[in-house]
C-alpha cells in the first residue's frame, strides 16, 4: 500500500525547499520570476498504458514527465523556470517508486534548472492508471514564446536532432514485429522511446531566427500540420532530409514501410522550427554553436494548409493519419 | 466514444480566448499578471470515485475542479486570477459531457474572474477514472500568501460559514444511514457535498488580520491539527461554538455520534482563520462587510500541536482519525 503522506514528507518536501515553494508545506506557493521576466505555462500529462508503459522505471516516469514539458518551453524559446506536480498513485504501488521518483525529480532540477512550486498527490484505487500531470512555467524570451503561427511562404522547415527512433523504439518496447536488428540498434531505439531528449540550449538560436515553432510530440508530419494549419501556409518535405540515426536508417532500409512510422510516429520531443530562407545558415549555426545539429527539411509554400512528404523518387508518401495516438 | 479533437476545438479554444492564453491552439500560455503584482499557484486534482461520484453531473464536475482550487487561493488572501487544466477523460464519456463540461466553466470563469490559460486532455482507457486536475494562479496579497505556519499562543480560531454539511451530503449521496430528517434537510446537505461554497470576498479581511489561514479540505480538526504542526501552537476548540446550517443540528440532535463527522469529515471549503486576540472583532467585523460570518470557535495556545476538541458537557471528544479520506 502506497503510502502518501510519507512520500510527501520524505520524498517531495525536500524538493521543494526553496523560497516561494510551499506547496508541500502549505496551500500556496509564491511564483517569483527574475525582475523584468514573463512567465509562460505549458500543461502536459502522462498516464500509464497510454504515455508509458506500465512497467516503465520510477526514474524514466519522471523524467518523462519533465522532459515532455521541457520539450515544450525548449520550442517556444522559453527557459525552464519551476513546475507544480500533480500525482495519482495506485494504492497497491511499491514504496519505493516515491524515492525512486523522487530522485529523479531532483536530478532534473538540477539539469534543467528546476524548482517544484508545489502540487497534489492523491492515491487512487485498484485498476485506475498511474497519472502524472505537471504544470510548468517557465521564464519567456523577450516578445513572447515563439508560436505555431508565424511561418510564412518560402521559409525553411528545420528540425533537431533525429527523428523516428521513439517511434521505432516504441515498437521494440512492445515486442512488436521489425526487422532483424542489431542488439545495439534495438536498445538504441527503445532507449530513445523511454528517455525523451529535448534539445536544451536550443532556445537563443529558435528567439533569434524562428518564425514558427514548436516541438515534436505527435509525429513529425502531423505537427508540422498543426503549424501549416496556425500560420496558412503549405509544407513540403523531403523524407530523404529527414535526419536519420545509424539504427532508424538501418531498420528502413530492411523494411522501408517503416518510415512512414519514423514521419508520423511521434514521441520525439525534438524541435520543429520555420526559419526565414535568409536566416537559415545563421539559424543552424547558432544552433551548432549551442551543442545542437539541426537539418533542413523542407519548405514552406503558400497553398492550403496541408503537409506533402515527397519520397526518395519524387514522388509524394500518402500518410492517411498522419497523428500519431499514443498507446503505451 | 469521446471526440477529443471536437471538445479541444468547440468547447475549450473559446474559452481559452484572451490575450496569452494559447494553450489550446499554441504549446505555451503566456502568463502576465497585472504590474507589480506577483502571483501564488495552488494545485488540486478530483478524481472520479474517490472526490466525486461517478455519476455526477458535468458541471458540478467543472465547478468542483475550479472551487476547491479558488477555496486555497482564499484561504491564503490571494485573488484568483487564472488556471491550467488537465483533464483525463474515459473513452466511453458521452459527447455531450464536453459542452456542459465546458459551459460550467466559463461560468466560473465570469463569477471568479478567471481566465484559461492552457492544458492537456487525455482520453484514457475504460476502466480508468475521469480526472482533473487544475493549476491554478492566484494574485498574491502583499506580503506573500497568508501561510498554515504564523498561529500563536493566545490566537483566536475562526471558520467561515457552517462546518460539516458536505461530510454529512456525502453520506446523504452514498445513501448511507441516517436519522429520520425532513427533505429539505437532506437536499441542503447533499447539495453542500456536491457544489462547494468557498468564502470568495474573504481575501482582504484574511490579509488585513490572519497570522495563519488555510481552507479547510480534509476536516476541521485534521486541517487545524496542519496549522498546529506548521506553527507550532496547540488549540482548543469547543464542539459547540462550531456553526453549523439548520440541518447539520437537527441531524446531530438526533444521532449525536454524527458530530465526528461534522468535525472531522472535510469537503467544507471554508477558510480556518487565525487571527491575534487583539484582532478578532475587526476580523469578524471586516468578514462581515464583505458578506461572510466568520465564528470564533477556540483558542491556540503553547502545548504541543494537537488539537482539543471540547464536546457539551466539557470534556475532550475523542477523535482516533481526524483526517478524512476522500471517498466519492
């Protein structure tokens, strides 16, 4: 049996010390960004069976839960601030997973620079899912978070990192049919399904150069969608741009049905950012000169709002859903 | 099947319109509270079965969520100001959940002054209960929140409005047994545990005379045993100070052993207040001017925090549990 209030006095109170962040002593906690600062918020939950799998790690749980809001502020140009947690623990839930949860929470704080404002655990009966809904604020980049809606024809589609391990990892963690691997190239995989990597330190070079921004957590075509849908402007993409690593390549190459996985499969939390064609090298430069590759894959049009991905022979990919649905 | 896409787009987006606000077509909410003003968070999550019945209506759900959030914010002299929601919705919700789902809130949003800033809907599995959980911004008073921790020896304790008719609603809901009582009685007690009452207008009296002040969730005495620990004071209540509706004394003349619990049942939402001798009747005074009784109902004083419950005739009532738990 799980037991709450322990879990907050020995586990949760102490990330919560500092100023402001009674929310584990008190009712209320004070917010106090640096002078001059704006704050924004983004809301993100994970459930298990849904978001992750039943089984996952204390740690990877939340660490996931942090990085999938992380992703978020990374997108929007914003600096991590602090979070409040809200948590729905199974009654029948080890005591350990709160230490071990805990721990994570409070390596990500000094990761990212976090502090835990505060939050609301509750024990939830048999058979209901764990919950993890955080809260996050972080510090705005000077004019505002940079938003879905301002790409405009003409402007380069770039994004971070690679794109399609979790997708592929997705289908190693639940055993589903792929090609035959090697052992290295599978736990790549699965490990970028369950260890999401947003790219910190991306933001200077997204508020300096982007027009539109936002990060991937739906699958790449699907959310480029949304920012086509915010800004009125058409995409194209060249699948053969899309960064790869060594095991999503490899496995599309032994069954290149794969790949409309790797473009529509989601959990990738890299950024996706629209940068103006004369922006474009200063953008991958700053971006190189924070510790991140980022790849042009596309352009935008000015036709409907609507995503074409083009294949290795020119021809367009047909993606009839192009959301990916998350399922644990 | 519940349309996830449908409720975001008809039900949340409108309610979502004001400036920063994106959260439901953007990633991030940009949060700007007025100049000079800093801002407090409070976290609270209901869940199906465990702080509602399963069978509730949509927007009393709604209203819920938002109340026990702004009964905090009360409690710790805050304005509201606006909110973040997570909502975790079962795939077999009806369609028609939403829209009044959502109605109800943008009601709460013209009684509270509220503003949705963002969130996150998930649609989860069957078998998995219905959750909410809010994030939610108040304006902080100067000064900070009025903490749980500044009680002192000699202070006095009030409450606002009348204890223990939601503890008593909840058993008029479940249908557990109950003295023989006229319907009206059973209606005000059941709609006291179904749509919370927080002392909204509270605020300025709290901040110009509290030491320590928190709403009471969990029970009166459980709650007030939180600030005895916080401030390290004792206190003594008398059992029949305690304002009670017309309807909590009828039902506890009729079966005394109910006063446990009136005092320890929680789901109340009135502020716990205490305030220095030398202040109460400017507090009760101030209270009253902006519509709310408040009741002094014991005294702190310097032995070790517990709570003294004293009944009728004088002597201690004994109160093995003093916190509830929750039980829809």
């Amino acid at each position: 049996m799980f037991d709450e209030d322990k879990f907050i006095r020995e586990c949760l109170r102490p990330l919560a010390s500092v100023p402001g962040s009674a929310g584990f002593t008190d009712d209320a906690a004070l917010i106090q960004p640096p002078d001059g600062k704006s704050l924004v918020a983004t809301a993100d939950t994970i459930i298990s069976g849904v978001h992750f799998q039943a089984k996952e790690r204390p740690n990877l749980i939340a660490a996931r839960a942090i990085r999938v809001n992380i992703s978020d502020l990374v997108a929007k140009g914003a600096e991590p601030f602090g979070y409040l947690l809200h948590l729905s623990v199974p009654a029948s839930t080890a005591d350990e997973f709160g230490s071990e949860f805990a721990a994570a929470l409070g390596s990500a704080h000094e990761t990212y620079g976090l502090r835990l404002f505060g939050g609301d655990t509750t024990v939830v009966p048999e058979g209901a899912p764990m919950s993890i809904s955080i809260t996050m604020l972080g510090l705005s980049p000077e004019g505002g978070p940079v938003r879905r809606s301002g790409a405009k024809p003409g402007d380069v589609i770039f994004v971070s990192g690679e794109i399609g391990d979790a997708a592929l990892g997705l289908l190693v963690a639940r055993g589903d049919p792929l090609p035959e691997l090697p052992r290295e190239h599978l736990s790549h995989l699965e490990a970028s399904y369950r260890l999401p990597r947003p790219p910190v330190g991306l933001q200077p070079a997204i508020v300096a150069h982007a027009h539109a921004s936002m990060d991937i957590s739906d699958g790449l075509i699907g959310d480029l969608e949304r920012i086509c849908l915010a800004s009125g402007v058409s995409a194209r993409v060249s699948a053969s741009k899309v960064p790869l690593s060594d095991a999503a390549r490899e496995t599309c190459e032994r069954d290149p049905r794969l790949m409309k996985v790797v473009l529509t499969g989601g959990d990738d939390y890299q950024a996706l950012v629209v940068v103006p064609l004369d922006k474009s090298i200063a953008f991958a430069r700053d971006a190189l000169t924070h510790g991140h590759t980022v790849k042009a894959i596309g352009t935008c049009g000015d036709g409907p709002p609507e995503v074409v991905a083009v294949g290795m022979d020119g021809q367009p990919l047909d993606f009839a859903h192009t959301r990916y649905t998350h399922r644990g």
